[in-house]
C-alpha cells in the first residue's frame, strides 16, 4: 500500500526545500560520490533554485538536467536550458555538471534516442526530481489529455524520456512539443519535491484525486508515497 506524500506548509518554503533538496545531494554525494538533480522550469521554482545556488555543497560532484523541455533551442524564447544556467547554475553551484535536453534534431521524436543517451551517463534512480505544477494540473510535461500522455505515465515504460505533444492545451503556448521523463524515471528518484506555492495551486493540487488521471496529471505523483514532498504555503 501507497503511503503518504509529506507535506511542508509551514515556515519558509524556500529554505525548507532547498535544505530538503541539499541534504540528500550531500548524503548521496558523501555515499557515492557523486549526486544527480533533475529540475523543472517555471516561475515558481526561480527564489529555489536562486537559493539552493548559494547552498555549500560539492557542486563539482553534482550533475543537474531538466524534467522536461521545449523543443526549442537554448537562447530561445521559452528555454528551460537558459532558466536553469541563469538561475541555479551560477554562484557556489556554477562548478556543477550540467546538460539539457534540446537535440539539434528537428522533432523530440527524432532527437529522443540521443537525448536518452545522455542520461545513460547519470547513474539511476536520481536523487532529487523537482517538479512544478500549472492551474491547469500539469506537471512535468504531462499535459492533460496531450499526445503522449499515456505513455509517459505508464508504469510499464522503462523508458527514461518520452515525447509529448500538448497542441490544444492552453498552458503549453506557442511551444506544444515537449521532451519530459516519464513517470517511471520520476518515481523511481530517492525524493520528489513538488514546489506549488500559493493558494490557487494548492487547490488545484488538493483537487486532482478527485479527477481522471488524463485530466489532472500530477495526482501521478502521489504514487511516490511518503517519497514526495509537496512545499506549499498560502499567498502572502
């Protein structure tokens, strides 16, 4: 049986992520020499990964990537890629390994092979995945009723990355094709930590289980149990 996500909705979410979020790069960094986090783009993460910047660990042991992308290239408008080295890749955290998903291929289909392999050289599970949420209940790049929704949620692939096409759904603007790790790669991660401040995320988060999984993809998480970390606080 499924346990309980933890919550955190007290105190200064922030700090409390990131000292969540480096205790576990610094354990894994201190057991195994090496750590690995997996970071979404968004607004809301930004005062995270700014703080988690600062944050003294063995950067130079650490690799970072994305939980997913657009499939555009960095310099671009809409870059996960550029969020990330503007962001968390700088100050103590500059000495950190990092790569993004973004192929110079034409389609995430064509380019997923060689975006995979890049992940063969981060040793499985991941460490950390932080994940994001929008109104609309997507994470990650599970689009609601999306293309490649399916598939990227079933438990049965193994596969690290998959291939979206969110076309239609609002939140996904003018960049539909995403590259997003499955659900299997994200689970399979030592902790998941859903960054969703404010109320109306929230609601949305504490509304999910009560929809169909293809209509409010982040109640997916939930099956992490007691392994996800859900860091919400109230609008200020």
């Amino acid at each position: 049986m499924i346990g309980e996500p933890v919550i955190h909705d007290q105190g200064d979410i922030v700090d409390d992520a990131a000292a969540a979020i480096a205790e576990v790069l610094r354990q894994a960094v201190a057991t195994r020499g090496r750590a690995s986090l997996m970071v979404s783009g968004g607004s809301s993460p930004k005062p995270l990964y700014q703080r988690l910047s600062k944050t003294d660990l063995d950067w130079s042991k650490i690799t970072i990537s994305l939980v997913d992308e657009r499939w555009v290239d960095p310099g671009q408008d809409g870059s996960n890629e550029d969020f990330i080295r503007e962001n968390l890749i700088q100050n103590k955290a500059a000495s950190a390994t990092f790569f993004g998903l973004k192929t110079n291929h034409s389609s995430v289909v064509s380019g997923l092979a060689s975006a995979e392999a890049r992940f063969k050289k981060i040793q499985r599970p991941f460490d950390v995945c932080v994940m994001g949420m929008g109104s609309d209940a997507h994470t990650a790049s599970w689009f609601p009723n999306a293309n490649g929704l399916s598939e990227a949620l079933s438990l049965e692939n193994q596969d690290v990355l998959c291939a979206v096409d969110a076309a239609g759904a609002p939140v996904a603007g003018e960049h539909p094709h995403r590259i997003t790790l499955t659900l299997r790669a994200v689970l399979d991660s030592h902790i998941v930590v859903l960054f969703i401040p404010g109320d109306a995320k929230r609601a949305v988060f504490d509304a999910a289980p009560t929809k169909a999984l293809s209509d409010a993809p982040v109640q997916a998480l939930l099956r992490a149990g007691p392994k996800l970390h859900v860091f919400s606080s109230p609008s200020p």
